[in-house]
C-alpha cells in the first residue's frame, strides 16, 4: 500500500567504502550511514587495483545495522521500509563461482591492466562501437574479462558468473542470482538499444552464459532474504529494486529530469551526463549514453579538469577566504585553463594537453579567480560538445560534488557558461538509489520520483550584465586551445 509514512533505503558501494540512507517520500532524509573500507583492503597497488567483495559487504551491514538503530532511536519502525536499492562502481568486475562466492579479489573499474585488451575489443567490435556511440576503455568490464582470459585462464575457465558491484551486493541480499541493470551492463558490452547481450561477444569470448540478466534500473528483482536480513537488520522479505551505476544514481540525485538539462559532478576531476531522446554519438567516441526507462538517454563524459588545482596551487590556502578574495575579480582578464596533470579527455581529447593562463597573473586572488572562471569556460565548451551530439541547446545544469558547495564558483560557472544552475539539498549516490527504490514502488517512475524527491538547495541565475564580457572571454578561450591544436 503506498501512504507517506513509507521509507526508502538506498545503499551506495564506493571506491572507499558504502552509503546508505533512508528517505521519505517527499525526499527528507530520515537516517543515514557512511561506513569506509580498512584501507590495507582495499587500497591500490602499484599499477593493480582490487577490493575483496567480502569487505564491501561487511561494510553494508554495518551501514545497514546502523541506520536500522538510528531509525529505531527515532520510534521509525523497520517495517516502514518499502524496497532498496544499491548503486556500484562502473566497470569493476567480481567473478563468482557456482555457489556465488567470490573466486578472486575483484578487479576495480580504474585498475588499466586491461589497455591492450580494450584496444582489441574496439577493432573486433568497430562496427558495435559506431551503433552505441562509444570505445572500450580499460575502465570497462568486459576489457576485464578478455583480460582474464588471457593472463588467469583457469580463474576465467571456472568462473560461474561474471557481474558488477552492484550486482553483486544485490544477490547477497537476495540469496539468488545477481541481476544487473542498463548502467552497470554498458560497460561489460550490454546493447542498450536492442536490449540483448550481442552475438560477437560470444565470437570473442564464451562468456554471455555466465553474464547476468539485466533490467532496466528501478526494477523489482526480488526480495530481502532471511539470511542476509539477520546479517543486514534489514527486513526479511523487503522488496529489493534494481540500481544503477554510482555515476547515474548520482544524476537522479541531482533533480535533472528534462531533455537538455545537465547534471555536472564537481569534484577532482569534471563528469557530465545529461537528458536526450535519442543515443548519442561523437565522431571520436568521447561521450558515451547509459539509458533510462521511456526512451530516455543520458549522454555523458568525463574531463579531467575540475578541483585538483585547488589542492595543487593553493593546498594551504582557505578555500572560503580565497572564494571571498576572487569574487570581486571576476570576470577575469586571465584566461586559465587548470589543468594540473598532461592529457585531457573531454570536451576534447588530447594526450598532450598541458594547462596555461594567459597572461600569467601575479596575485593569488587573481590566479584563483583565473582558474575558476576556467574550469566555467571548460564547462561551457563541454556542454556545446554535449548538445551538438544530442540535438538540445541552453538547459539547466543541476551541480553535484564538493566544488558545488561554493557559491562564488557556482555564480561564476552560471554567468560564463549563461545557464541555470541548481544545487540539490542531497546530491549522493545513495540517494539517487533512493529514488529508484520509490521508483519501483511508490511512484510512476523514475521522473516522477526524482520530481518529487528531489530538493534544490540554491539556483544561481546567470548575471545579465556579465554575459557580453564571459561571451568574449570564452572566444578568446577557444582561440588559446585552437592556436594549441587542443581544438
């Protein structure tokens, strides 16, 4: 029965530990849990990065656990619990056995053993790559399997099944066979417009068989087993709803809802995904589309400017005292691209890439405020580059990640990139996850549950009077990239 008193729980499983909440239907966050990895478990090696299954699942219960008291301390009953739902890494693959135990540590979306096996897919498939609109990357998960395949044949020969993350924490709680969802599957080769694992899988590799059945996201899969309720204190017999890669429960947190609008994740580094109608493709295969139910697209991509100078040139400096200082400094006559390492991916791609500011400027406030109008300008090619692939032109922008939390910074990327900018109240993962599990159970869909559970914190309006100069700032910026041979 659907009544406002029911909760939803959402569970994120990160590259560092696990998320969850509980949240209402009109998106008040009524408990919630952060529970992170031991870092000798977890924590990369070398040029290897993989996580033991078995610790992503400890931390679920823990997290789990702990919401289940903080709801109880509240007088919350279990029982209002209505589904969950659990969101994952992209590209990180967990191979099982028959009875669903892990048969090695999982290999993690950014470990790049798998670079020369991602160019061969890219050959073998060129003509499915030019269908979907994008290339295998190392990050992906069947570059993993071929991979295995090649360097660990007796793991690859044994193997029951090859899932996802976020398949994986799912079967766990369902005692059944992992089910994974359109994100999470792109990745690993998934057609996501015939909806089918494609023939030339099986010509390359023996492995469709042993791939999961996938469904769309915000779909019920099943139920809470007892096994895993004494583990979890979840409720044994609650609904458990497909969930999404961690980057797409991310843009449902967010509020983007409409064909054009973007949701833009500021952290280290700069990821885009937006809202079209149709699969989009870019002519070198730099952004890639996860699908959502009702012929809904995503378009997304990934650069690799975005906070990291902060850290970089000002790691003493107080981040709000500088944001003071560079207000009164913008629009700024310094053109700054940030970029702190070599090699950018998006909005264009280049393995040379190196940052620039022209002219040098010589104060700190003035650099500062340099690069944040950079990364704005940077912003504003990536959603040409965006809207040139989806056919859509001058959306909104729904803002995530820790450079959201600035106000001078959202101010500035909404005057130069001369779009609407939205901070949620609730921009995480899990929470996206959340909404999947309303979507399945409580509202109409995926739209109508972010509609009403999503809450904006601030918008910023772009400034009017600031339009003209960042116009010409940006001409000028597009110029400095073009002399470069960036553009």
């Amino acid at each position: 029965m659907r009544h406002a008193q029911q909760l939803f729980l959402g569970i994120d499983v990160g590259t560092g530990g696990v998320r969850a909440l509980a949240a209402t239907p009109s998106g008040e966050v009524a408990a919630a849990a952060a529970i992170a990895f031991d870092p000798s478990v977890v924590a990369p090696r070398q040029d290897r990065h993989e996580q033991p299954p078995e610790a992503w699942w400890r931390a679920v219960c823990r997290a789990t656990s702990t919401v289940i008291e903080d709801l109880a301390a509240a007088a919350i009953s279990p029982g209002q619990l209505a589904a969950v739902a659990v969101d994952g890494t992209s590209g990180t693959l967990v191979v099982l056995d028959d009875a669903g135990r892990p048969l090695r540590p999982a290999i993690m979306y950014n470990d790049p053993r798998s670079a020369v096996e991602a160019v061969q897919l890219n050959t073998a498939a060129a003509d499915f790559c030019d269908k979907l609109g994008y290339r295998f990357e190392s990050s992906f998960a069947l570059a993993k399997i071929a991979w295995l395949r090649g360097h660990e044949p007796e793991v690859f020969d044994r193997a029951a099944r090859f899932v996802h993350q976020a398949d994986c924490i799912q079967g766990r709680l369902t005692g059944q066979p992992p089910v994974a969802d359109y994100s999470n599957a792109l990745k690993t080769g998934y057609d996501l417009i015939d909806e089918c694992w494609p023939a030339w899988i099986d010509r390359l590799l023996p492995v469709t068989d042993r791939l999961p059945k996938v469904v769309a996201p915000g779909t019920t899969i099943g139920s809470v087993s007892q096994v895993a309720a004494e583990q979890t204190g979840l409720p044994a017999g609650l609904a458990v709803v497909s969930g999404a890669s961690d980057g797409t429960a991310a843009c449902l947190a967010s509020g983007v809802r409409e064909p054009g609008d973007y949701n833009t994740t500021l952290g280290t580094t700069l990821v885009y995904k937006g809202i079209s109608r149709s699969v989009c493709r870019h002519p070198q295969g730099l952004v890639y589309c996860h699908k959502l139910p009702g012929g809904h697209w995503l378009p997304g991509a990934a650069g690799n400017v975005g906070c990291e100078w902060i850290t970089r040139l000002f790691a003493h400096a107080e981040p709000s005292a500088m944001d003071t200082a560079a207000e009164t400094r913008l629009p700024s006559d310094c053109l700054a691209y940030p970029l702190v390492r070599t090699g950018e991916r998006f909005p264009f791609l280049s393995e040379t890439a190196e940052g620039f500011a022209v002219p040098p400027a010589q104060e700190p406030a003035d650099r500062y405020a340099a690069c944040l109008q950079g990364v704005a300008l940077v912003e504003r090619l990536g959603y040409q580059t965006l809207d040139r692939v989806a056919g859509t032109s001058g959306g909104q922008v729904f803002s995530t990640g820790g450079g959201s939390r600035s106000d001078v910074w959202m101010q500035c990327r909404a005057d130069a990139t001369g779009r609407m900018m939205h901070r949620p109240r609730c921009g995480q993962s899990a929470f996206g996850s959340a909404v999947l599990a309303a979507a399945a159970t409580y509202y109409d869909g995926w739209s109508e549950a972010v509609g009403h559970m999503v809450r904006i914190q601030r918008t910023f309006t772009p400034d009017v009077r600031r339009t003209e100069p960042y116009d010409g700032l940006f001409e000028r910026f597009c110029d400095e990239l073009k002399q470069r041979g960036y553009l």
